[in-house]
C-alpha cells in the first residue's frame, strides 16, 4: 500500500460552539499500516504543515479497514491560520465528516 501522506487524522476536537480546531487525533503513516495514535495540540499541525509535513483525513470502513479522505490544507486569511481540507478561503478550520473527538 502506498503512504497517503506523513500523517493521518481520524478525529478533531473543536473549541464548544465553534468551528476552530483545538486538537486532533493524528496516526503515523507507515504505508503498510496507520498506527502510533496520538492527539496533538492544531499549533503543531499548523507549524508541520509550514514545514513540509504532510497530513491527510482518514477514516475507518464498516470492515474495519482505513479509508483517504482529503489532503489538510493550511489556509492563511488576513495573518490568521485554518486547517481545512480544501482550499476555499473561508475564515474558518474545516473538516467535513471527521468525527468529534
């Protein structure tokens, strides 16, 4: 199986009645497997990507099995950094159906 990026996340954790990351649960991509789980703080995500780090979404089929979602973009709109998982510029994090942590 081929890496879908550096990392994947499965699930984000938003700030309570709003759509801003605060956390997310990320796994390494080792290619033949999606493993070491971690939740990380989405100042780390967003100071990765800067660097070259790649994140992708992830999801688990009925099987059991992982499925890609969409590549994690970092969008900036005036100064201010979001994450989202396509390139609108929207002011705000977006992750369409990833699961709340």
């Amino acid at each position: 199986m081929q890496k879908w990026a550096d990392y994947l996340i499965s699930a984000v954790k938003t700030v309570t009645g709003s759509s801003t990351v605060e956390a997310l649960e990320v796994h390494s991509d080792f290619g033949s497997m999606v493993c070491e789980t971690a939740v990380v703080k989405r100042d780390d995500v967003i100071a990765n990507l800067r660097r070259g780090v790649t994140y992708s979404t992830v999801f688990k089929t009925a099987m059991g099995k992982w499925r890609k979602g969409d590549d994690v973009h970092l969008v900036t709109i005036n100064g201010k950094d979001y994450l989202r998982t396509n390139n609108e510029l929207v002011p705000r994090d977006q992750f369409d159906e990833v699961p709340e942590l």
